[in-house]
C-alpha cells in the first residue's frame, strides 16, 4: 500500500495550521496612540512571533499587504511563506480595541498552495 508524503515544507505549513487552529491563537498589541493602526511591517512580525510561539516551531516569514486598523471586526490577510516558496494563508480579525492596545485573533488556512513552477 502507497502512502502519499507531503513535501516537507508543506508538512511543516500543516503543523503551523493545525497548532494555529487547535490553540486559537490571539495576540494583543499596544500602539501608543489614541486612534490605534499596527503598521504592517510590525503585524507580520508579531504574527510570526505569535505563530512560532503556538507551535514550537521556528519563526515564520510572514508578510502583511497593509496595516491593521484598530476596530473591532476589522480583517486582514497575511501570508506565511516556506522555504521551498509555497504559502499558506494567514487571517488576522481585530477582536476588540481597549485605548491604544489592539487584541486580534491570528487564524491559518487549513491548506497550504504549492510553490510557483520553476520555469
């Protein structure tokens, strides 16, 4: 009997979903400012820490399109990418927002997108 084998980087994204999603992960960052925004550059790296923290695992390469309004509902998508280019989607959802400190819950998808075809 044949049992498929997943690439390694994409049993590794797998874990990251799967440790994600059983712990429900969530994170809270203070701004310092009356109408709080995480920049992006400081979302990918709080939800790459957040990430690695969840699943023992090493720290991510997580990007972010944009920053993270601090409103309650407000969603964004990052991205969380292997070494051998596939990605796994990230979404990141504002639970609530107390002064400057923006809490937000991190959720991975359950699916992983292989890495571009090499030419």
């Amino acid at each position: 009997m044949h049992i498929p084998r997943l690439p390694v980087a994409l049993r590794g994204l797998s874990a990251v979903a799967v440790g994600v999603l059983l712990v429900g992960c969530s994170t809270s960052v203070s701004i310092g400012r009356a109408d709080p925004e995480l920049p992006a550059d400081e979302l990918a790296t709080t939800v790459a820490e957040k990430l690695a923290d969840t699943t023992g695992r090493p720290t991510p390469d997580i990007s972010c399109p944009e920053d993270l309004r601090g409103k309650a509902g407000t969603t964004t998508r990052c991205e969380l990418t292997a070494e051998d280019g596939s990605t796994l989607g990230v979404s990141v959802t504002v639970t609530s927002v107390e002064g400057d400190k923006i809490n937000f819950d991190i959720k991975a998808d359950d699916t992983a997108s292989p890495a571009p075809a090499a030419n």
